[in-house]
C-alpha cells in the first residue's frame, strides 16, 4: 500500500478530508523548501505536491507561473529536487508528490525518471500537459515502481474521459474546479457535483479538487464535495510575498493551519 492510499484509507476512517497544499520546489531556495515541507506537515498537511519549476507552464498562472521563474534562476532541476526529497525523507515520511510537465520528463528518460523518484521516497506523480491516453510507457514505469500517478478532470471532461481517468488514475483523481489556469478564482463555471457524482458512479478511488481555492471557506466548501483540498496559487503568494525573511515560515504555516481546519470537518 502506498502512503498515498495508507494517508487517505486513515482519514476516511475518521472521516477527515485530506488537506493537500503544493508549493514550488526551489522557491524561493532549496533550504526553504525543505523547511516548509516540514512546518506544512506540522499545520496539518496530508500530503504536499511539490511542484516541478518549468519555464511553459501552460496551466499555472501568473502567481506560480513567477515562482518557477524564481527557482529556475536559482538553478533548480529535477536532479536537486530528487535530492531534496531524498532528505527529506529523513524527517518525515508525509506523501510526497511531484507536479510538473512532460518535457523535462521526456529529457530525463521515463525510465531513468521514475525509477530515480521512487529511490527518492516520491509517492506520487501529476503531469499536467499529459493526457492518460499519451501515458501508457510513463505509467508502465510508475506501477512498476510503486509510484501514483495521477491525472485530472475538468467539469467539461466527457463521458469518456472521466471513465478512463477513474480507471487510470492511482493514489487520487485530480479534479479541476474549472476550466482555467490555476489561481483563477471565478466560481461562475463550476458544475463540480455533477463531475464528482458521475466519478463516484465509477470508482471508489478518492477525489481531490483543486484551482481557485484560496480561503478556508472555499476549502471548506470544496471538502464538502470531495475528499481532497489542493491549494496551490494562495500558498505560494505568501512565499512570494515573504521571500526569505524570517516571517515566511510562521506567516505560510499560520495560514496553511486555517486551510487545514476548515478541510478536515467530520
């Protein structure tokens, strides 16, 4: 059992919903990264998406479109990141997983790049610019390995679509909240019940939602629907904001521990 699964097989024991925050790996340095990791996993993270910095990131926007042009200038590659999550895994044993896009991937080898992640201590994968119908080698490799890999739904995704997302995807089922990139935080084009409701026709795997979360009410709100929170653009604006001062990791936990509360409601 993965700890992705071991992670959502407790809470839903307890009847929690997982709080999973993603931040840029790099940003703004490697050191802070890992610190942040860890004060995540303290404010009441379930698992942390760590994200790949790439200079096209087609479904980021502005906010951590920059903080991977942050970390690129600090010379961030997937190299050091395999590195910082090796070390990390001296400390904690919260599920790690890598979000990023296709190419540096490709460049890697599929092979060589998965097999390198799982001897990291990474749980998981989420490739955002491959679709589940491209991903056949790259998900060879990851069960193989022991490695989730996990893909997304948007609430325009077809019928056939979602039938083999709920199929393909292991560790959780990656929904967007609406067809945009991340940060976005307009409400007006979501049908997520009905996304959700055909999901749960399919599959018993566990749901996350993600994009345009940026409050403890619409964490809460999204918890309510599913059983995964991911928010992404909010936290690393305050990484943004606060740099490498000696606020970052008190102001980032606080408001990572807010996030957290309102997720996981009985």
């Amino acid at each position: 059992m993965s700890r992705l699964e071991a992670r959502f097989k407790k809470l839903k024991y307890e009847g929690k919903k997982a709080f999973i925050p993603f931040i840029t790996a790099g940003d703004p340095n490697l050191d802070l990264t890992k610190s942040l990791v860890l004060e995540l996993e303290k404010r009441g993270a379930d698992a942390i998406e760590l994200g790949v910095p790439f200079s096209d990131p087609i479904a980021d926007g502005p906010v951590i479109q920059r903080s991977s042009q942050r970390a690129l200038k600090e010379g961030i590659s997937l190299l050091k990141i395999l590195e910082l999550v090796r070390e990390l895994r001296q400390k904690t044993e919260i599920p790690l997983i890598l979000m990023g896009y296709y190419n540096p991937i490709f460049k890697f080898g599929e092979a060589e790049f998965v097999k390198r992640c799982s001897q990291a201590g990474l749980d998981g994968l989420i490739v955002a610019d491959l679709p589940p119908e491209e991903a056949n080698d790259l998900k060879k490799e990851a069960d193989k390995n022991g490695l989730d890999l996990i893909f997304l739904l948007t609430p325009v995704s077809s019928e056939e679509r979602i039938k083999l997302v709920s199929a393909s995807s292991t560790g959780f089922i990656y929904c967007v909240s609406y067809t945009g990139i991340t940060g976005d935080e307009r409400k007006g084009e979501q049908d997520l019940k009905e996304l959700i409701s055909k999901i749960r026709g399919l599959t018993s795997k566990p749901i996350g939602i993600g994009f345009g979360i940026s409050s403890a009410s619409s964490a809460q709100k999204a918890a309510s629907l599913a059983d995964a929170v991911i928010v992404g653009s909010a936290i690393v604006k305050r990484i943004e904001k606060y740099g490498d001062s000696k606020n970052l990791l008190s102001e980032v936990g606080t408001f990572a521990e807010r996030l957290a509360r309102a997720t996981s409601f009985d």
